[in-house]
C-alpha cells in the first residue's frame, strides 16, 4: 500500500518537474526572441526592387522566426499609387506598421506635421546612429521636434550618362559646365548625333533641378527652399532661361520616351549623352548588361562637381502601428551595416551609412559611394526631398506650362505662385 | 387591411437598401459637396484632425479663374472633347456595323463576337495595347513602310499641337450665345407649333443674351486677369480611337437587336412604297431606333466622364496634353492632398454627369406614367 502511495508520488513528482521543465525551456526559448504576431511593411517597391526586398524580409525572418512579415507592396511608377492607398488607409486610422517613404519635405510636410509619426531620436542614440548617418541626411528627416524616419537607400540624382568610345569617335569631351555642353551640342547635331537624350515629363523635372544646381550653386539651391531666394529672381529666371537653350538640343519625341528609352537612345549611340538618377547605372549594367567604365561611363551633371544631389527611401515608424516592437526591430534592422549592405547591392543603390562594405558594391555605387562621403549633399526637388507634395505636384503643372509656351519669365512666376501657395516663400 | 401589410412588408424589405444607399451614396455625396466648400488641404492635411474651415465656393471659383488651375479649366475642355467624339464616333461605327450585320452576311455571328469582344476589355487592357500601336517609333507609324513608304510621324498620344483653340475669358459671351440660340430654337418651335405670343416670350431671354455677349460683356470684368487659349489637343486623337474601338461594338449590338424588332411588315411596305435600301434605313429604320440612340448616348457619355483608366493607362499622369478632369482629381486629392480642391472637381464632374442623366431619367419616368 505504502509502496504504491510512494510509487504514485514519485510519477507526480517527475510529471511536475517535466512540465516545469518544458516551460521552463519554451520561457527560456521565447526571451531568445520575444517577437511574435504580424509586422506590415509598406512600399512600391516590385519588380527590379522586389528581390532586393525579399532579401531584407528574409533577413528579418531569420532573426524574427515566429513574425509573420506581410509585405504590402502597391505598384505603380514612383509610387503615385501606393501613396495614394497609404493615406486612405491613415485618414481611415488603419496604418501599416511601417512604409516607404523619400527623405525629406514628402515625409516631413505630409506625415509630420500632420503629427502622425513618432520621434525614433532615442533609437538612434541606442544605435549609435547619429554618427554612422551623415548630418545632411539626418537634418532631411529630422524638424526640431526629432527625427522621424530611417534611410535605407541613397540615389544621386545629379548625374549625366554617356558611352566613352562615342564621345572620342565624335571628339567631344564631357562638359564640365552647361554653358560648355551648348558649345559642343551644335557640333554632335551637325554629325546627326542627339546631343541631349531625354525622356517623359518627369525626367524634364529631373533635369530642371540639375540645370538650377548648376546655374545657382548648392548655396542658393539650399535658399529658394528655405524661402530665402524667390523663385521669379534674376536668377530663378536665368535657371528657366537655360533649360529652354538646353531644350533645343533634345529628340523632340521626349515626352513619349520613358526614362529607360532616353538611356537606351545614348546606349544605342543615336545621343551622346543623358541627365537621369543613378538607377540608370542599374538599368545598364543589369538589364543591358554592360561594363561599367568601359561601354558606360558616368559624371556629375554640367557645373554640379562637388555636389550630391541626393534621394533616399527611408521607414518610419506611424504613431498606432499595430504592431510597435516588430516595427522598431525592423527599423533596427534598416539602420544596420548589415540590414544596409543585404539590401543596397540588389537595389543599385548605395548605403545611407559612412561604414558600409563596398566590396559588396559594383563599380558604379564604389565611385558614387566615395562622393558621397566626401562631397557637400543637397536634397532632390524631383524626388520628395525639398519640397512638400503639393508644390511638387503643382510643379508639373508650371513644367507643362513652360513647355506649352517656353516663356522663362511665365514658369519663374508660376514658380513663385505655387512656392506661396504651398508655404515655402 | 391586407393592402396595408403589403406595403409595410414592401417598405421592409425595401428599408435595408434605402439606408444603404442613403449613406452609402447620396451621404456621400453631401459629404463630397461639404469637403468641396472648406479649405481641406492646407498644410496638415492628414492630421488626425484637421484644421477645416469653410471658405464658401473659393474653390471653386479657382478652378475656373485662378491663374494656376490652367490645367483643369484645359482638362474640362478635354472632357468636353472626348464627349462629343466618343459619342459620335462610336454611334456613327455602331451602326454602319449593325446595318451590315443586318443584311445577314456569312459568318455573321462570328462577326458580331469579334465586333462586340473589346467592350469586354478593361481600359487597362486596351490601354495598353494602344499605348503601344501607336507608340512614336513603332505600331501604326510604321505600318506604311512595310509598303516601301516613309513613317508616319504623327504623335498621336504626345502631339502638343492643338486646334479650334478659344480664349477662355471668352468663355461668358461663348456660353451667352449657345444659350441664347437655345432659347431662339425654343421660341421657333413655339412659333411653329402656333402659340405665337408664347414664342415672342421665348425670344426676349436670346435677346438679352446676344445683346449682353456682343455688347454688354466689355462692361463686366474678366474672368481670368491674362488671356488663356485652348482647345482640341491633337494627342487626345490616340485615346478617343482607342475608346471608339472598344465601345463601337455596344453600340452595334444595341442597334443590330433595333433593327431586329422591327417587324418585316414595315421593311415590304417600304419597299411597295418604292424605298431603296438607303431610303428604308434613313427614313424607316433610324427614326424608329431613336430609345435606342438615346439609350447609347447616355451610356457613351457617362462613360467618357469616367475615362480615367483608359488615360491614365495610355498617357500616365502628368500628361497634360490629355489629361481629363478625373485624373487631375485623383492627383489634386492624393498626390498634392488637396482635398477640398479634388472634391470641388469630383463635384464639377457630378454635376456633369449629371446633365445627362437627369433628363434622361426624367423622360424615362414619365414615359412609364403614361
């Protein structure tokens, strides 16, 4: 009887320290990686960038096994779509935990001051970041109040393309200025040879801003967004002025041409050379597969040596994200050399930080890398960094005005108009 | 009594719709008309909650005289254009189609699937495939040098040529006008049909009118400080032959299933009465297909107010050339988040639809009553 009596305790006893056990180690499992539950991340990033995501994604995975990462990606070109699903979604109070966003006035002048994020300064003091970020790009992302976001990619946006053997089979140099390119341009058109490729509305956008960082310099760029230079000055004028010359030496069948198509006009040697952001570096080395250096070289935009015109995705974290933890280990994740150099590589884009690998890098983002660290950064006009969305979208319309009518004086007014009209003069 | 439970049944089943509805459209609508008249937009737009205040019809009166909304004041003459040649264009395809089909060729039902098919396309789809027949350097602008001909090098989707092109301060005493022969046409019908004082009425409002277009109008300000042209803008060409290829076979199948019904007893007494082919259609069958030209013209031109995707697939956003009130809508609302702006658009639009529906409805009802 007793013997029994004992025997049954014993089983009790090895039963409860078996569970005790097994609890003890699922308890010991889950401080390993407290993370659980859903983390969406939001962005436009398919095609060409969608594996350059997934990479991340899987990263995360890794580290996070047990959060399920829904990647919420909407499609459309420079994401006017997704942006567009993203603020349905935060004006009907359903955020995602995390999405894209471009550095600067498109994060700052639509999500912050509508105080719809949250300050993430004491993330970056707990990761050392104040100092692995340059000061040019954080001052983008931060008001006075904190810094709201963090970069993931940077693209310079100042940059003008050509194929080395055609310029020496046509003996022209690469212009180190506008003023030397429309001195050349008559040459290349007497060889019928496009001097300047160009392509669909945007991308005159783009080339606007390089023609004005040239014409003003990086210290009066910096002014007309700070309101302290007006946009229908001399010199604004002198900006519209020079792009109507530098228009006058374009295919005339731009506006249907998308960015890709411009490139290909230079690459297939029926123009010599093309303004676009560096994705066209991406562009011509993937999908083109060509050699950097040697079937495409590269150089900053006329006048513009010295200087980073720069575009940056970044993340942030939205105040009433669903869920807080799994977004702040994301960003932590985005903020790393590792997180940095998984993504940009795939991308064709360069690290946000000073410390990255290049030898993961092409050629291409190794020279862009080193300017970067060493050149005077300014932001984009054309890629949400300078100005808020409603001046850029008025913007096109001031661009769809000077081409209609190709008067200097009439697009600087209009300039100026919208300037007051969106709070920046 | 049972009449009665009848209709508190009826009013049941009705109720769960009526609410939905209610709210879901016409509350909607108010809402959209309120949005339109504050300054939603400025500044934190997004905030949790925004700082709105009413502004009355500024909006308004922005988009049609501010000297930065160039855009919609073209975009609405776009959508006027598109109208007009949608409409006729597909009417005019749909029914030389129909009257073909009607002589009952071979493979006539073949023909009838292949006319009808694109109707089952989205805009997107056939968007698409024309943005790429008529790209500058390839489709259709290559097609003669497969005969040893030189290119076409018309841009039909980029071309910044415009034609028919006005001055939009012009636009009162333009309106003035077409109001005016309006009224005169009134006023001539009355004439005609016998109620001659009647028609003297009618004809004072065409002579204000005239008087004030023609004379009077130099005494009022302008609507816009600096004079602005436009017009028809050629690029639009690409896109209304697109929508024309996509809707002519609705509008074949309504007028085949027209020409149908009417009876052979009509066709033989034409033909007793000395009516050639031509006659029999021109004088016989079109006038009595009129329910269903109107039918097709109400369709057509609601859905030409409603060409967003067809645009936006072929021509993208910010090509203003052949841009159309919805898309300047979508991008004033979501791209530069002015809402108030977009939604005095969306309104614009409504009450443009609405010209042509209401009528429609209108006659529509009444026909049931009698």
């Amino acid at each position: 009887m007793l013997n029994r009596k004992t025997i049954i305790l014993v089983v009790i006893s090895i039963l409860v320290v078996g569970l005790l056990g097994t609890s003890l180690s699922v308890a010991a499992a889950s401080h390993e990686d407290e993370l659980s539950g859903e983390l969406e991340i939001f962005s436009w990033w398919a095609g060409n960038e969608g594996p350059a995501l997934q990479a991340l994604i899987d990263l995360y995975e890794e580290m996070h096994p047990n959060v399920e990462v829904i990647n919420a990606t909407v499609t459309g070109g420079s994401g006017v779509n997704a942006k567009a699903v993203l603020k349905t979604r935060m004006l009907g109070g359903n955020p995602p935990d995390s999405f894209q966003v471009h550095a600067g006035q498109e994060l700052i002048g639509t999500w912050v001051t509508a105080e719809r994020m949250e300050d993430l300064t004491s993330l970056y003091k707990e990761q050392g970041w104040m100092d692995a970020f340059p000061d040019e790009l954080i001052d983008l992302i931060s008001t006075e109040e904190g810094i709201w976001s963090v970069p993931i990619t940077i693209h310079r946006s100042n940059v003008m393309w050509y194929v080395p053997d055609n310029l020496d089979k046509w003996g022209v140099e690469v212009p180190s200025n506008w003023d030397e390119f429309l001195e050349i341009a008559p040459k290349l058109e007497d060889k019928g040879v496009t001097p300047l490729a160009l392509g669909t509305n945007w991308t005159v956008n783009h080339l606007w801003e390089s023609v004005a960082l040239d014409v003003l310099g990086p210290d009066k760029w910096e002014a007309l967004w700070e309101g302290e230079l007006a946009f229908d000055s001399e010199e604004g004028i002198a900006v519209w002025e020079k792009l109507d010359k530098i228009l006058e030496y374009v295919n005339d069948d731009y506006s249907s041409l998308s960015w890709q198509q411009a490139t290909d006009l230079v690459v297939e040697g029926d123009a010599a050379f093309n303004v676009m952001g560096d994705w066209a570096a991406g562009y011509m080395s993937t999908v083109l597969e060509l050699e950097p250096k040697e079937e495409f070289g590269w150089a900053p935009s006329p006048g513009t040596d010295g200087v980073f015109m720069l575009l940056s995705d970044s993340f942030g974290l939205p105040k009433g994200a669903p869920n807080r933890e799994n977004t702040m280990a994301f960003l932590k994740l985005l903020g790393s050399k590792e997180g940095s150099d998984t993504f940009n590589p795939l991308k064709g884009s360069i690290s946000p930080r000073l410390d990255s690998d290049l030898s993961k890098y092409n050629v291409y983002s190794q020279s862009a890398a080193e300017d970067f660290s060493s050149d005077r950064l300014v932001g984009s006009l054309a890629h949400g960094a300078v100005a808020n969305e409603g001046f850029m979208n008025s913007f096109a319309d001031v661009m769809e005005i000077f081409l209609n009518s190709r008067n200097p004086e009439k697009a600087a007014t209009a300039a100026q108009a919208i300037a007051k009209q969106n709070g920046i003069q | 009594m049972q009449f009665k439970s009848d209709k508190i049944i009826a009013l049941l089943i009705l109720l769960p719709s009526l609410v939905l509805i209610g709210i879901f459209v016409y509350g909607f609508i108010g809402q959209t008309v309120y949005v339109s008249l504050t300054d939603w937009g400025q500044g934190a737009a997004l905030a949790k909650n925004p700082e709105i205040n009413l502004i009355g019809f500024k909006n308004y009166g922005d988009l049609f005289s501010g000297f930065l909304n160039s855009r919609f004041r073209q975009d609405l003459v776009n959508a006027v254009f598109y109208t007009l040649f949608l409409v006729s264009g597909a009417l005019g395809i749909g029914l030389i189609l129909a009257i073909l089909l009607d002589r009952g060729p071979k493979g006539e039902s073949v023909f009838r699937t292949i006319f009808l098919y694109p109707m089952s396309l989205s805009f997107i789809v056939t968007g698409t495939i024309w943005r790429w027949l008529l790209a500058p350097r390839g489709g259709i602008n290559r097609l003669p040098t497969m005969a040893g001909l030189p290119a076409i090098g018309f841009r039909w989707l980029n071309s910044r040529q415009s034609i028919l092109n006005f001055n939009w301060q012009n636009l009162p005493q333009i309106t003035a006008i077409v109001v005016g022969m309006v009224f005169f046409y009134i006023a001539f019908r009355q004439w005609r049909s016998g109620s001659k004082r009647k028609g003297l009425l009618s004809l004072a409002p065409t002579g204000i009118l005239f008087l004030w277009a023609l004379w009077g109008a130099r005494f009022t300000p302008a609507i816009l400080p600096t004079p602005e042209q436009h017009g028809f803008n050629l690029a639009t060409i690409g896109i209304i032959i697109t929508a024309i290829w996509q809707y002519s076979g609705y509008t074949m199948a309504l007028y085949l299933a027209g020409l149908r019904g009417i009876s052979e007893d009509l066709r033989e007494a034409a033909r007793l009465d000395g009516a050639n082919q031509f006659q029999y259609y021109l004088n016989v069958a079109i006038p009595i297909l009129k329910p269903m030209t109107m039918s097709a013209i109400i369709i057509l031109a609601h859905i030409s107010l409603k060409m967003f995707a067809l645009i936006f697939a072929m021509t993208g956003p910010d090509n203003a050339a052949t841009s159309h009130p919805a898309v300047l809508m979508y991008l004033t609302t979501f791209r530069a988040n002015n809402f108030a702006k977009g939604a005095a658009i969306a309104v614009v639009l409504f009450v443009m639809v609405a010209v042509f529906i209401v009528p429609y409805l209108v006659s529509a009802y009444r026909e049931r009553r009698v």
